[in-house]
C-alpha cells in the first residue's frame, strides 16, 4: 500500500467526512496559499494509488472527488475511525449532488474562520454516532471546545442548509423548533445556536417572520452573503 504524505491523509479525511468535495473546495481549504499545479499533482497522485475517486461533472466540467475504500482502509491504517469515513464508489447522487455540495461549503466556512471549530460533523456522522434514533439532525454541527487539559464544549453551532425544496412551515420551522430542544439535551449549560442558510432573500424574509415569536436561537442569513463574510 502506498505510503500517504501528511497533507494527502488530511485532505482524503476531509473528502471521507463530508462524502464528496469539489476541486475549487479542496483548493480552498487546503491549499490556499499554493498554485492550481500542487494541487494537480496531489489529485493525480492520490488517484493513481487509488485512495481517491476523481471525475468530471459532465465529463468536462469541475472536478468532484470522494473516499475511496483503499482510501479509508489506508486512513484507518493510519489511526482514523472508520466510523468517521464515509467511502464511496462515485459522486454522490444527483438528487442529494447540491445539497452535498452546500454543506462542504458552509464547512469550509467555518473551517477557515478564527477560531476555527474543534470539530465538523455532518448529518451522515451525527445519525451514525447515534444510532439513527435522532427526530432531527442538522446538516452540520460545528464544536468549540474550552481550551486546558478537560475539554469541555464551549459552544456549538448547527447549521442547516435549506435550498428551498422544503415546505417552511410545515417542515422546516417544526424541524429547528426539535432541533433547539436537541442541542439543549446534547450539551447542557453549553450556548448554542442554530444558523439557517438559505438561497435568497425573499426565503430569508419568510423564515425570519414565521420565528419572530420563537424562543428558539435561530439566525437566517442568505447562504451566497454568509460564505462572503
């Protein structure tokens, strides 16, 4: 098996969490301060020795990459859970395509801000971890964690990302209104909030109105004018 370089293993671990990144993702994220070479070569390496999957989006379109098993096998070898992994056998499907997409950016996001979080976990891990049984699951679910040899959660922020394909007020307000009493029982004593992104104003307007008398801790902000901040 061939020996993975430090940085491959991070990127590949990434790719593994949230099932599929994009080129422009990875570039983003791990590769910021590099030139679009570096990043090529990564690519062709990590493919070549199998550990990642790498195709085009319409056979000449953007790059979208995912876990190979001979790449989580080769992560867990490492010391990686393979609980934390998510393998696949190519891109994700197209009705979850944009929605996958939407959620590695808003962890990018938070992954490039300061303080960064301690932990990123996406819908997928967090019904893995527990068993299925959750009545809801945010997209993602950021942690900061105190500072000191006890950590502690300091704070946590779980996002949802709405592409406006869901009914606001019989699903969506229902689900945040679960979700708040969730994230009280998850961390207790721990501030919380959730963060809705949604694609326009007009969604953003709606959504706002329909909680202006919930006590639960919801910000709504359009997803383009997040990502810019």
């Amino acid at each position: 098996m061939a020996t993975l370089l430090d940085r491959d293993a991070e990127v590949l671990a990434a790719v593994g969490r949230f099932r599929m990144l994009t080129r422009p993702q990875v570039k983003r994220w791990f590769f910021g301060s590099v030139s679009e070479p570096v990043v090529t070569r990564f690519l062709q390496r990590t493919q070549h020795s199998g550990h990642l999957g790498v195709a085009r989006l319409g056979g000449n379109g953007m790059q979208v990459l995912w876990l190979t098993r001979k790449g989580r096998d080769a992560l867990v070898a490492r010391g990686s859970s393979a609980a934390d992994l998510f393998p696949g056998t190519g891109p994700a499907a197209a009705k979850d395509f944009d929605h996958t997409v939407a959620i590695a950016e808003a962890a990018i996001w938070l992954a490039l801000r300061t303080p960064s979080p301690n932990e990123l976990l996406p819908a997928w891990a967090l019904a893995r971890f527990f068993g299925g049984s959750l009545s809801a699951i945010p997209d993602l679910l950021a942690v900061w964690c105190s500072e000191g040899d006890n950590q502690s959660t300091a704070a946590a922020l779980a996002v949802e990302v709405d592409l406006g394909t869901e009914p606001l007020g019989s699903v969506l307000v229902p689900k945040l209104g679960t979700l708040s009493g969730l994230l009280d029982a998850w961390l207790p004593g721990a501030p919380t909030t959730i963060l809705v992104l949604v694609p326009g104003i007009r969604r953003r307007d709606a959504l706002r109105n329909m909680l202006r008398d919930s006590a639960c801790p919801v910000t709504v902000e359009v997803m383009a004018d997040a990502f810019r901040s």
